[in-house]
C-alpha cells in the first residue's frame, strides 16, 4: 500500500478550522498612530470612568469590535481555554490515556479505548466503571472532574482504579500519559460486499486513516464514503484525502487569497495537484452528504464529483468555501478570520453568501451558473455541493414526535437510558460476541417497564409505532457499545433512505459508469429538512 505524506502546500490553509503556527504579519518596529490612539482610550477609560472597568474587559470588548467590522461570520477570538478545546476538536490530540467516558446510571463509564494507547495497552475495556483516580475517590464525580484529573502532561503517571463486573475489588492501574490521537475515520464490511467508511472530521492523520481503510476494503463491490455531518478540518488533509482517489497531476484544488502585506485587490491564485499514485480507480464511490458536510469535507466531495469519480448522495451541502487562518495571540488567545476563498478543480466557488449571523441569504438556485464535467455532466458552480441526487430523509412520525416532547417536558433523560441499556446489553453479549441481531421482544418490554418505574408516563409507550422507534434507537446504541459498524449502518439503515439508496445502487450496479447512469435514471427525489439526530448522552474523550 502506497504511504502518503503532506504535500508541500502548507498547514497554514484552513477550512472550518484548523491551527496555524504564529506568524506576525504586521511590520516589526512599527506601531500605528491608530493604535496609540486605541491603547490611550482603554487607559484612560479604565482610570477615569465612572463606573470601573478592568483592561482585560475593554480590551475584549475592542477586539469584538474588530471582529464585528469584518462582516466575517467565521472571525472569531478564542480565550486560552477555548483554543484549548477548539485545538483538541479540529485534531483530535491530547494528552491523556486514550479513554471515552460517559456518566452512565450515575458512573463514570468507559465507552471506548482508543486503540494502541496507554488505557488499550493496559487492559482497560468497554464497560469498566472509574471509581478512583490517584489518591481521589471518584465515585461521586462527574464525567469533567474525572476528565481533568486522568488528563496531564505526556509522561507523567496517573493511577486509575475501576470496577469491574465479576471483580469484588477495584483494579488499579498505573499508567503513563502519552499523546493520543482520536481517530478521525471509522469502517467496516457491510454483509453485502461494500466497504462503508465513515469520517466525521477532516482531521490531523485523516488522509493516513482513509489510506489504511482503503487496504482493507479494496476489491469490495463499493464503497459509501460518509460525510454527513462533517464540518470539515485542515486543507491539507482534504487535498490528501483527494489525492487518494485521483490521478497524478490532477487539480485537487485551488485557492484566491491576499498576500499578507499586499493591497487586497491583487489577490493570489494557488493551485494544489494530484501528486501519488491513485488508489482504487476501479472501485464504485458513493458519498454521502447534507447542509452540515462543510468545508474541507466540501472539498473532497467537489473534487471526486468534478472528475466524476464519486456519486455524490443527500442534500446540499453548508457551502464554507473559505480559507480561514488562525493566529496565535498573546497570553494564549487565538484570532480566526477569512483570508481567502478556495475553488474546486472545475473552478466552482462553493462559498454560500450568509448574513453576519450566518443564515443564508435567499437566492435563485436556477439562476446560478454551471459547469460541465468531461463525462458531459452539469453541476452547478456556486453555495454548496448540489448532489447528484437528493433525496429526502427520514423524519419523525406524529406519534414519535409526541414521544420525545412528553419526555423533554417531564424532563426524562431519555437519550442517556438508551445509552445506558444498550452498554448493559453489549456488556451481555460479550464485546467480542460480533452483531446477533438486534434486542429481543423480552428486552425491550424489560426496558419500557424500566423507563415505566423511573417515572416517564405516557401512554404514547403502549403504542407500536412508538415502540419500534425504541427498538430502533437501542439496537443503534448496542451495535455502538460494540464497535461493531456494519451492525450499526445494518440498524440505521432501517431509517435513512440517503445510506439505504448508497447500498441499493451499489448491489445493482458494477461500475461507476453504470453507477451515474442508475442515478440519471432517477427523478422525483426531493429535497427535506434532516432529521435531528437522536439526542444522545455527552462523551469526554480522556
């Protein structure tokens, strides 16, 4: 398998969000009779106002000032602890011991061990309830107090007591932090031949975890790429991501923005090329997209759909065609702002123009224009990644509705009891135990009689449509709890056409020319409001 590398672009492109080693773009020496003024005025307010303002508060609030005159819907300053999290989100690195944990029935509980980390090295499984870390009792804690504590400077040690079912006594472990990477890609094998991948960020390492998901799953019938949800991530692991599927000395893609320093009229033009051998060019591609695929999951969409390698399934995407840079500050702040747009390899701006509070400005989709593929296909050139074919997804029954209303005003947690019965179930099974279907009648009647007794009343529970709803919601849950993702796509796909469509295509189709011609064959397919995504328990990664 080809190994792939970062292309000599740079890290400093950024797409929905990705960090920016400092770099000082103003004139070293020199310091603005604006500035002067500025700093006069915060001083001077700050001693001689009559009401009392600290510094720190004048000078946030003249940043916000900054950031509000920019008309720039994705500037924002983040405080030390914010650029903390938004860092570990957009790269999925930390340090700590490589844990998921959830507050499940009241207990600190280990919802998945990341692979090849200290925690995996250890023993620590699934299941497994922290009640102790170093000379603290955890078992009152709450899921943030526990996450603090196990965290800390790589190669330091932190002892970590759980119990464990059929151990009458905690285990303790003493275990040395390391730097710990979440992965950003997720696959496995459906029962009928096609490989399902999917990637819920554009990550550090994503493009490295596609090219190993790539030697599992080649030589399948298809493969279904999900970016749903995706918000995007580094430019560099997109064009990566892309140059996995393409041939050498393809545009992946392009990008206008200002020298620092030069007068914002003279904008540069850079484009990015396919550099690497191309991966599985006989293998039919799906994709999988909706209004929250954004950026640089935007520019790996567009790029496949512009060289007709991939069908291109769902709604439309957000339409972030943006280069966003973020500076490191002072005193641990960061700034992000827009210093450029990014273009597909067909030249297509998917940049969707928004207000300043980021709600899209209303438009004449039929009047935007278009370009052509050299397969012939039309694809429109502006807001977003249009699909190939939209379908319109699944939403909530009357009676479905009604159901999760009554339990959000008796204010039931009901998503962390899903989450709780189906790790009691996998725990059952046996992690290792593989999918048998989804929970039995007796099961789930257990379940509802528990939900029962815990106080959630309402008699929508003794209606069938309400029930298999449940059904549905545990056995996704249970599929979860065991890592199992064929048996979770197996469950979800019950009640999402966009993923059932994938599938349907793929098994009565034999290459991606028969897969275009299935898809121009359709008409009629709609597009809808997503369904909300099954409220579901918080998970601190640790």
């Amino acid at each position: 398998m080809t190994k792939r590398f970062a292309p000599t672009l740079t890290a400093a492109l950024l797409l929905g969000g990705a960090p920016l080693a400092a770099q000082d773009f103003g004139r070293a020496g020199e310091r603005s009779p604006e500035v002067d003024v500025l700093a006069s005025a915060v001083d001077a307010i700050s001693r001689m106002h009559m009401d009392s303002f600290a510094d720190s508060a004048l000078w946030e609030a003249a940043i916000d000032g900054l950031i509000s005159a920019l008309d720039d819907p994705y500037a924002e300053l983040f405080t030390p602890q914010e650029a903390e999290a938004w860092e570990e989100d957009t790269t999925g690195n930390y340090s700590g011991i490589g844990l998921q944990i959830t507050l499940l029935n009241e207990e600190i509980t280990v919802t998945a061990v990341f692979r090849g980390f200290p925690a995996f090295e250890h023993g620590i499984s699934v299941g497994d309830v922290i009640v102790g870390v170093d000379e603290h009792d955890a078992s009152e804690w709450g899921t943030d107090m526990a996450a603090d504590s196990i965290r800390g400077p790589v190669g330091t040690s932190v002892e970590v007591r759980i119990k464990r079912s059929g151990y009458e006594q905690p285990i303790a472990y003493d275990i040395t932090r390391a730097e710990v990477h979440v992965p950003a890609v997720d696959y496995g094998i459906l029962d009928s031949d096609i490989g399902y991948v999917i990637m819920d960020r554009v990550a550090r390492n994503a493009a490295r975890e596609m090219n190993e998901a790539l030697a599992e799953l080649a030589g399948r019938r298809g493969l279904i790429i999900d970016l749903r949800r995706n918000p995007g991530g580094f430019l560099d692991e997109s064009l990566m991501l892309a140059d996995l599927f393409l041939k050498p000395g393809s545009t992946l893609a392009s990008t206008v923005q200002r020298v620092p320093g030069v007068d914002a009229a003279e904008p540069e033009t850079e484009s990015y090329g396919d550099r690497w051998p191309q991966l599985v060019p006989e293998l039919p591609l799906v994709i999988l997209v909706d209004e929250f695929t954004a950026s640089g999951a935007e520019i790996l969409a567009g790029a496949l759909q512009d060289y007709d390698r991939a069908v291109v399934l769902g709604q439309r995407t957000f339409g972030k065609g943006v280069v966003q840079t973020v500076m490191n500050l002072p005193h641990g702040r960061r700034l992000r702002f827009t210093t450029g747009a990014w273009l597909t390899p067909l030249g297509r701006s998917l940049q969707r123009e928004r207000d300043r509070q980021g709600v899209p400005v209303s438009e004449a989709v039929e009047e935007l224009p278009r370009v052509r593929t050299a397969a012939g296909r039309s694809l429109i050139s502006g807001g977003g990644i249009f699909p190939d074919l939209t379908i319109r997804d699944d939403t909530l029954t009357t009676k479905e509705q009604e159901f999760i209303r009554a339990s959000n005003l008796q204010e039931f947690p009901l998503g962390l009891r899903i989450a709780e019965f189906g790790l009691s179930v996998a725990k059952e099974r046996g992690q290792d135990a593989g999918w048998s279907g989804g929970v039995s009648d007796e099961q789930l009647e257990g379940f509802i009689v528990a939900l029962r007794d815990e106080g959630l009343q309402t008699t929508l529970l003794d209606e069938n449509e309400v029930r298999t709803y449940l059904r549905w919601r545990v056995d996704i849950a249970t599929a979860q709890r065991m890592n199992d993702v064929a048996a979770e796509v197996e469950v979800r796909t019950k009640r999402d056409p966009v993923l059932a469509e994938a599938i349907r295509l793929l098994q009565t189709t034999g290459s991606q020319d028969e897969l275009f011609a299935a898809v121009d064959g359709r008409s009629g397919a709609t597009q809808a409001p997503p369904t909300p995504a099954p409220p579901g328990e918080a998970s601190h990664p640790r």
